[in-house]
C-alpha cells in the first residue's frame, strides 16, 4: 500500500521525512519533489529498489540514474571534478542541473554510464529534497519521474495517486513542481557540454 503525504514545501514535516527515510533504508521506493519537476528515488546501494524503478518506467539496464546530493561535500567520492568544473558546480548549486562527470571507484559498476563510466549528480534547490537528504545522511539514487508511453511529466496530485498507488511504497506531494526538467551539463570533456536544455539557466556559460 503506497503512502500518501502531504508535504509543506517551506517548513516540511520532520516525522514525514523521517518516515520517508525509513522507508528508503528498508528497501523502498519514494517520489519526492525537487526544484525541477518530482522525482523517484532509493537507497544508493538497493539493487532491487533500482529494478523495481526501472519496470516502472519500463527502462532497461542501460537506464541512466542520477546521484542526488545535499551538497558538495560528497562529490569528491563519487566523481571526478578538475578545479574549473568544481567553480562552475559551486556557481551553480543548489539549482536545476544535473551534471555528467567521470565516476571514481567508490561508484559501483552498475550505477555508472556502461561505456563511459560517468555519474550524474544533482544538488537541488528544494527543502523537502534538502531535508531528504539531510535525514538520510548520503545521496539517493534517483530519476526524473515519467511513466512508460507519456511524453508528460508527472505534476498534478490526482495523477500521482492514480498512476502510482500500489506501485511505489511513499508518494511526498509538495504541489507543483513546476514542468521543465533539470538541465543537463556533461563536464567530462574538458568544458561544459549542454547535453538538455531545461529549468537551469545556461546564458552564461562559454559552451
């Protein structure tokens, strides 16, 4: 039975948080808002959790999931950053970007790119995500949340509770999230890539 919270964007509910994070460390799956559109997540390690959120979307292996961090101070174990991609990371987070950037050891093999070897991460600019992560002490291993044959974002509560009950173990509905993705800057070729344009303004960057 999927758990329906309402949740307050600008002073959320610590005990609904807390109820989120226990459910993410006993192998669940939760929808939670972020500063561009929700998203659907789960504990970084739970190789089950990941398979149950790639049948939902009805992705493969290949499926590409992101990273979502608090802040910065974990990106040196996760990824690979030169000094001018950490000054535009800081420029810009937290904030609707997600970043594709080289992947160190401590990444397990299945949550990196097959190929390339890449991560992406995320710090969002949202303080329900915030304080997600916060309680839940790591980053969340997560995606953008779309459903198989729908070209449209999930936004509107009706469509959450419909769609996804039974189907994911906690829904956190802090409204509208708004309708544009996170935009996607891959920095592993020495310069900022825009692979997405999206939320997150990219005017000045030299690309």
């Amino acid at each position: 039975m999927t758990i329906y919270a309402k949740i307050h964007i600008e002073n959320p509910q610590s005990r609904l948080v807390k109820q989120a994070v226990e459910i993410i460390h006993g192998g669940g799956v939760v929808v939670y808002p972020t500063d561009s559109l929700c998203a659907i997540g789960c504990h970084m390690g739970d190789k089950a959790a990941m398979d149950r959120i790639r049948q939902l979307k009805n992705a493969d292996k290949q499926h590409n999931f992101t990273l979502i961090c608090r802040d910065l101070s974990d990106i040196a174990t996760y990824a690979k950053v030169d000094n001018w991609a950490y000054r535009l990371l800081k420029s810009l987070t937290p904030g609707p970007y997600t970043f594709i950037l080289k992947a160190t050891r401590e990444v397990p093999k299945r949550l990196q790119h097959p190929k390339r070897k890449t991560i992406g991460l995320r710090v969002p600019a949202h303080p329900v995500s915030q304080l997600l992560l916060e309680t839940l002490g790591e980053p969340l291993m997560s995606c953008t949340l779309t459903l198989p044959d729908s070209e449209l974002f999930l936004t509107d509560e009706d469509d959450l509770r419909d769609l996804l009950s039974n189907r994911v173990d906690m829904i956190m509905d802090g409204g509208y999230c708004g309708h544009e993705p996170s935009t996607v800057i891959d920095l592993t070729e020495g310069y900022p890539q825009v692979i997405r344009a999206g939320k997150g303004d990219v005017s000045s960057l030299d690309y």
